[in-house]
C-alpha cells in the first residue's frame, strides 16, 4: 500500500508560485469566478490550495446548493474532482462564504492540469469560471556545477544549487543536506570541498515539503537513501511496508530501522537502536533487503506506532545520517465511510477514507447485500434511492447511505393548542447522510431548514396544515401533513345595533354580537343582566320595538375556554309624548286671587315640550311644563289644554278648573251637573262622618275649626259657618272620558284624613276618579280623552 497524502498541518501548503498573480474576473450578468492566480507552480509532493472567489445577481434569491472543481467534462459534464479516483483521498473542498478552497496534497506531476470551479444554485443556475488555474508539479533537484575533477579520493570545489523548474522567488531560504545530515547553508546555491562518497539533498525551508533526491557529488555510487513515501497511513490491525532505497560507497557492516521517537528508551539517546529490539514491536516487525530496497513491514498496527520511521547503515568508515525526513506512518481507527457526491446524471458514492487511494480495493453492499463486481473506490452502478449502499475495505465496514426513510412530523405538547402557547413541531427522518429539512404550511415553503419548527406564543393565524421535507443527496421525502388549530377564549365582543340611526317606536331593530373565538362562541343576550337570549346565534332581533325596550343590553360570548362580556350598548327608543297627566297645585282649596300652577307631564323621548291652551282660545296661555296662573279670577275658570310635543308626535290632556264662589256663581259645567249631583250626596255623607270627629277633636282644645268636618262645594256653601275665616274646602279632582256616557266612578275614593298640623289646617281632602281609557291604540291617543276637572273655592266677601 502505498502511502496516501496525510492531512498535512495547515501551515504545511506546499511551495506555491504565482506566476501570473492577477485577478481574473470571468462572467457576464455578474455570474463569475474569480481565481486568485491563475498559474500555480508547486513542488512534488507538496499541498497546494487553489482559492476563488464567485459572485451571483442578488437580483435572484438563489441559495448555492453545490461547490466544486474539476478538470474534465464527461457527457459535456463537469465531473467532481472527489470522483476521479485519481484523486481519491488526496483533495479537500472549503466555502466560507462566497470564497473558496481546493487542496491537493501530495502532489504528483500527473496532477498538472488546468482546475476550474463551478457552482450551482437552487434555482438551476450554474456557472463554471474560465480560464481556470493552471497547476504545475515541479520536482526540486541538486544541481552540480564547477570542477569535478578528482584525484584519488580528494576532490576540488564545485557549485551546488538547489533547483527548480519553478522560478523560486529570489530570497528563499533553503534547507541543504549532505549524507543525510543537516548541514549550515540556507542559499540557494554554494561551493563545497566534496568527495566522492558524498550525497547531496535539498529542500525549501519556508515549507515542510519533501526533499529532493540525493544526488551524487561525483559520479554515480556514493551513501543515499531515498524513502518511497513521505507518509503511509494504514488502519489499525493492518500491516504497512515502508520501504527506502539505499546505497553504501563501501560495504555495509550494519544496517537498520528505527524511530526518533523511541529515543528516550535507547541507551544513549544520539544513538539510535534497531527497531526489532524495541518492546513495544517484539514480534510485529519484519525487514527484507534486497538488492539495495529495504522494506520495514510492521503488522497488528497500532495507533501508538504513528511516528516518522528512519533507515540508517553503517560501514568501516561511514554512518549515515539521519536529518533527513523520513516515512512517516499514520494508524488510524476505522473511518471508512461512503460519500455521497453529487452529479447531473445522478449520485455518485465513494468509498472514503484518509488512507485509502485508488490503489486499494473494496468490497461494496447494497441493502447489506454484496454487489459482484465492484470492486473500485468509486462505485460505478446506478444508484437506487430505496436501497441504502456501504462499502468495506479488509475487516473495515462504512456505515450505510440512504435517502430518508419515511417518517412523520409529531408535536409537542399534544392536546388542545391555546393561543400563546409554545408548540414545537418536530420532523425528524433517519437518513445518512444527515438530511435536510423544509417546511410548508399549505403550499408555502417556509424559511425554516432546522427539523424543528417552533411557535414561542402560538397565534390564531398560524393555525393551518404544516408538513416537512426530508432530502439529503441520495433523495427527498415528504411527511403527512399536521394540523394545527389554535383554540382561544372570546375576544371582547363588538356590539352592534342596526339600524345605526335613531330607534323609532315600532321599528324593527337588530342587535348583533360579533367576537372572535375558537371554537366559535355562543352567545347571551341580556337586558339590564336579565337574559334575554342564549344560544350560538349572536343576533338578537325586535320586530316592532316599543318603549319598554329601551334600556342597556350586553351580551357574552363563550366557548369552552372561557367567556367575555361586551360592553353595554343603550338602547334609545324614541316615541311620541303618552297622554300627559295634569295636576293642579295647589291642591287645596284655592282662594281667588291666589295663584294656582298647572302641571303637566307626559312620557316622551326626546322629551316633550308643553305648551298649555285654553278653551275657545286660539292662542297659546303659555309654553313649560308649568303654567301659573297669578291672580285667579272666575273667568280663569275653564277648560284648559296641555299639549306635550316632541318630534315623534304630540298629545292633549284637558284640565277643567271650575270656581266655585257660593250657588249663585256655579262654576259647573252644565254638562257636568249629574257629576256634581253624585258628589254632593258623597260629600253630604261624608260630612256628616266628619262632623262627630269634628266634636271630639275641638273638645280636646283646638280652637281651629276643624275643616274636615266640613264640606263646602257648590250647593252646599249656604251650609258654611258664618265665620270670617276662609271656608275650608274640599274638592275632587275628577277626570272623565271625554264621552262622558261612559263614566265609571267605581274608583271614587273617600276623602283620606289628614293629619292634623298646624301648617295644614286648610289641606284638603280630594278624590281621584280614575277611568279606563276606552281606546288604548296609540294612534286614538291623541284625542283628549280625559278632562280633569278642579273645583277651586272662590273666597266670599
Ligand atoms: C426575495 O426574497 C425577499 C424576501 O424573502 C422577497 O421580498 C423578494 O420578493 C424575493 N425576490 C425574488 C426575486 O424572488
Ligand atoms: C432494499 O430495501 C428497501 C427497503 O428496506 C426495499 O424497498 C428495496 O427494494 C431493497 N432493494 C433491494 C435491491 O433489495
Ligand atoms: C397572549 O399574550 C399577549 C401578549 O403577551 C397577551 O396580551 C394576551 O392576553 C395573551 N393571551 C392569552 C389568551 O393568554
Ligand atoms: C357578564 O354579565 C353577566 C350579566 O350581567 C354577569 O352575570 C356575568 O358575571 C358577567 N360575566 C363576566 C365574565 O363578566
Ligand atoms: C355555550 O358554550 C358553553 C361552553 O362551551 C356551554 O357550556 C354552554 O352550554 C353553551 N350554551 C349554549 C346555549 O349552547
Ligand atoms: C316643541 O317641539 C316641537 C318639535 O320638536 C317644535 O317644533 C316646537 O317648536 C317646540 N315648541 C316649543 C314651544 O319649544
Ligand atoms: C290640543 O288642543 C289644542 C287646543 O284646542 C289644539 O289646538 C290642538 O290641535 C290639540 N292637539 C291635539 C293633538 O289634539
């Protein structure tokens, strides 16, 4: 097995010319590639990395799905370097943002071509930079200049130089070497007294590149040794051959491999020992020379047995050095894997390993299964989604590639989903390689990639159906779609009335409740916190409202996560002005002369005016509600109006005021005297009543005439002590239908006693004849259908 290119130390790139080192921009419609040299030099052996930098329109919301190099077109397609088994092991991709790398290590003269990238974009977009960057492979070399001429064993001067193909900048420093040993010169060239036996090798120092061959300083044979490899790595438990060639200028007495760095364990640590000696190789170590290639062969590796590995003789009178780098052997732990690299007609699969090259040979599987036949690093057959591929090589087994299997897209917590809460949906498909996720919600891509997908506080608008797509480089699946539906608690509600204008009597009117709920709400009605409605309807409905529906309604919604009131909404009904009542103050016995003051009071919205006529006038005694008369006289006596208006209508009661003065002035309507007959039987009665109270009460000292005792109306004033004193004097307020046929008097109510006070010794008993209006329909009520009739005293003289 020959030995692969180790991962070199970063540090460790390879001696690297530039050329030409200009900036090549390449590309039209800002796709391009630019190289950051385009002619590379660089020694055999070494690492050289290749830097570009691409650009792409912004214009385009393309992401860049795949990077890569390459050298030749298959099918008119560029082929990834990483597929060239040429390569295999030996070349490493970075990107760090829009600029990036290829490594090659150990670097042959095979390797030099023309390498240029290409890119591809998730919108199909690809681009491929030219010219490339030239790479040439030089191999360093001593050259021997000057006078060669020598005697016996004794040579002149001659002129070294350490040269390269590869025009070497001016001040490098150099490594130089002579029978293996380091020696004290850092020019490119120098003059040196040689012999014959003498070899010379040289290197760059600034880079820890391999040496040149040694060369003879005269003729020939003299002492060298040339390691095949400058490093092997082999797998643990496995066996690695090292190998050198080596020639003596006189006859060998010993000869040996060892490593530096077993150096603490030898006797004398600047002598080193023969590795067959060292413990820790008893048993696993086997040299073979023959015609002057010696070969190390170390078997049952371990990972301690990574060191550098030297190859040293000895003669009479000679020992060869050893500053000379030699092999150095890396063992690594299994790390066989399958890539998977992408290509237009489809994926490709490597079997990969640090260690490995072309020149191994693997077995490869599908589905667990050995495929006959292929046996290259490269798998060569297609390539099935629904199979899943490994590769091995000796006892080592990669790990199977395989598309993502099926999978399903579970959520976290479970149950009923509330608003604000954290919800997490997690996609999660077993593929190798890793795959990577998308999700939609609907027929949307979302701009998530991660597996999973989290809400911190769920909100009503991301409910939806979400699913996710797994894809990685061997294939794509899709999951079934979740559903997610975000339950929350009614909002406030909005309360509406409709119409929006001014509520009429008897118009039809509607409430509705809206709020936003999940699960729909339902609702409730109600009227002052009565319920008036319940149920999923939000509609509450009047056909022909009236006034008693004015007032404050709210309603509630509810679902199963809770409830909300709304706020209040009044409810203004507007109507015409109901029948005014009328009263009389004051309601005692009025004195001509005095003032009286009508009132007036109707139900109305808006609220009524008033406005007070009186028969047989035309126009109006006064406007308000109140209407005093100062002064009343007999001719005040009459029947008055109070009209209540407002915009919706208007209504008339009627006040009839009767004076009552003594017989002679009856104040008596004429169409009222069957009226006054009946209440001067009931008053007669109750004066009589009255008069026994009266005895008693004035034998208990109060030197009032007790006023109840008397009932002085119409007819019956000639019945009136002859006092000076006003008569005190009942009265009824009567009021009667204005179709005065239909009279009912059931109602009549006995004068009340009076507490007897001194303010109220002139309070006046009255009473109320109250009938039922005949016809109730509003549009009949306008009608002064009732009369209030007063019978005021008129003071005698
Ligand atoms: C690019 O993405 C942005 C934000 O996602 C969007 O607003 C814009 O429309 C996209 N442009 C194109 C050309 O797709
Ligand atoms: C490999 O296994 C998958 C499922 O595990 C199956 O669908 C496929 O057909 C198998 N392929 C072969 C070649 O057997
Ligand atoms: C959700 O969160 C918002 C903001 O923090 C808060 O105002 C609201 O009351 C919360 N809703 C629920 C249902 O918890
Ligand atoms: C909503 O209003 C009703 C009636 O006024 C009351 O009984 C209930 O407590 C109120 N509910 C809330 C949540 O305020
Ligand atoms: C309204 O919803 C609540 C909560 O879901 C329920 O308890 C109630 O019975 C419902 N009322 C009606 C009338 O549907
Ligand atoms: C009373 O109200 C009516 C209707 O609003 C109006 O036309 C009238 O002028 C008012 N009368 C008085 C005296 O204010
Ligand atoms: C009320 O009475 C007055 C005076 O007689 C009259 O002018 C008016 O039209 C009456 N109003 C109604 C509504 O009957």
């Amino acid at each position: 097995m020959r030995g692969a290119a180790m991962s070199l130390p970063a540090a460790a790139c390879g001696f690297v010319l530039f050329l030409l080192s200009l900036q090549v921009i390449q590309g039209q419609n800002n796709w391009g590639v630019t190289y950051t040299s385009t002619q590379i030099c660089a020694v055999k052996g070494s690492t050289v990395e290749i830097h570009c930098s691409y650009t792409y329109p912004s214009r385009i919301n393309a992401t860049v799905a795949r990077t890569f190099w390459f050298t030749k077109l298959q099918d008119k397609e560029p082929v990834d370097l990483r597929t060239d088994s040429k390569y295999l092991g030996r070349v490493q991709y970075s990107c760090h943002e829009k600029s990036c790398t290829l490594r090659i290590s150990d670097l042959r003269e095979s390797d030099s071509v023309v390498y240029k990238f290409m890119f591809t974009t998730n919108h199909g977009g690809k681009y491929s930079g030219s010219p490339g960057v030239s790479l040439s492979v030089r191999g360093l070399q001593v050259q021997i200049r000057g006078s060669r001429s020598c005697f016996s064993k004794t040579c002149t001067w001659a002129e070294l130089k350490c040269h390269s193909s590869c025009s070497l900048p001016g001040r490098s420093s150099y490594l130089w070497y002579k029978n293996g040993e380091k020696i004290n010169k850092e020019t490119s060239s120098y003059s040196d007294y040689f012999y014959p036996p003498d070899s010379y090798s040289c290197a760059l120092n600034a880079y820890k590149d391999p040496p040149s061959p040694s060369v003879c300083g005269h003729g020939h044979s003299c002492n060298t040794v040339m390691y095949t490899d400058r490093s092997v790595c082999a797998f643990k438990g496995s066996s690695v051959d090292i190998s050198c060639m080596y020639s003596s200028y006189e006859s060998i007495t010993s000869k040996f491999w060892f490593s530096p760095e077993r150096s603490r364990r030898w006797q004398n640590p600047s002598q080193p020992e023969d590795l067959s000696t060292d413990s820790q190789y008893t048993g696993r170590v086997h040299v073979e020379t023959e015609r002057g290639r010696s070969t190390l062969r170390i078997s049952d590796l371990r990972e301690s047995d990574s060191a550098e590995y030297h190859f040293k003789f000895k003669t009479p009178n000679f020992e060869w050095r050893s500053s000379l780098p030699g092999t150095t052997l890396t063992v690594t732990d299994q790390d066989l894997q399958v890539q998977v690299i992408w290509s237009s007609t489809g994926p490709k699969l490597i079997c990969h390993s640090s260690c490995l090259t072309d020149r191994s040979s693997f077995l490869w599987y599908k589905n667990g299964t050995m495929i006959q036949g292929e046996r290259s690093p490269s798998y060569g057959g297609q390539v099935d989604p629904a199979d899943s591929y490994s590769c091995s090589y000796q006892k080592y087994r990669s790990t199977p590639v395989y598309a993502p299997k099926p999978f399903s897209v579970s959520r976290t917590p479970p149950g009923d989903i509330m608003k604000n809460d954290s919800v997490t949906l997690t996609c999660s498909s077993d593929a190798n390689p890793e795959a990577k996720y998308t999700w939609y919600k609907g027929n949307q891509k979302l701009l998530i990639e991660e597996p999973q997908l989290v809400f911190s506080s769920i909100q009503p608008s991301d409910s939806g159906q979400y699913y996710c797509s797994a894809q990685n480089e061997l294939g794509r699946r899709t999951s079934e779609a979740v559903f997610i539906n975000v339950n929350y608690a009614p909002m406030l509600p909005s309360v509406s009335v409709s119409p929006s204008a001014e509520i009429v009597e008897g118009s039809s009117v509607t409430l509705t409740c809206s709020s936003d709920a999940n699960p729909a709400a339902n609702y409730t009605w109600y009227k002052e916190n009565q319920i008036l409605l319940q149920g999923p309807e939000s509609i509450y409905h009047f056909t022909s409202i009236s006034s008693e529906d004015r007032g404050n309604y709210h309603c509630k919604s509810e679902n199963e996560f809770g409830r909300t009131n709304s706020t209040s909404l009044l409810l203004d009904v507007q109507y015409g002005p109901k029948l005014p009542s009328v009263s009389v103050s004051p309601s005692a016995e009025i004195v001509e002369g005095s003032s009286v003051t009508l009132t007036c009071s109707s139900d109305a919205n808006p609220a009524a005016n008033y406005t007070w006529y009186k028969e047989n006038e035309d126009s109006p005694k006064a406007s308000g509600q109140i209407f005093t008369i100062t002064d009343f006289r007999a001719e005040h006596s009459g029947k008055y109006y109070c009209e209540a208006q407002n915009r919706r209508g208007r209504q008339n009661s009627t006040l009839h005021l009767i004076v009552v003065a003594g017989a002679w002035k009856s104040a008596a309507t004429g169409t009222i005297t069957a009226v006054l007959l009946v209440i001067l039987l009931l008053a007669a009665f109750l004066w009589i009543r009255r008069k026994k109270k009266s005895v008693t009460q004035q034998s208990k000292g109060g030197e009032r005439l007790d006023n109840r005792a008397q009932i002085n109306m119409g007819t019956a004033a000639t019945q009136r002590q002859p006092t000076e004193q006003e008569d005190d004097l009942n009265y009824s307020i009567i009021s009667f239908p204005q179709n005065q046929e239909d009279a009912l008097y059931s109602n009549i109510r006995p004068p009340q006693p009076r507490r007897h006070t001194e303010e109220q010794d002139d309070g006046v008993d009255y009473t109320t004849v109250k009938t039922e209006n005949a016809s109730s329909a509003p549009g009949t009520r306008r009608q002064d259908d009732f009369a209030l009739y007063s019978t005021v005293n008129k003071t005698q003289h």
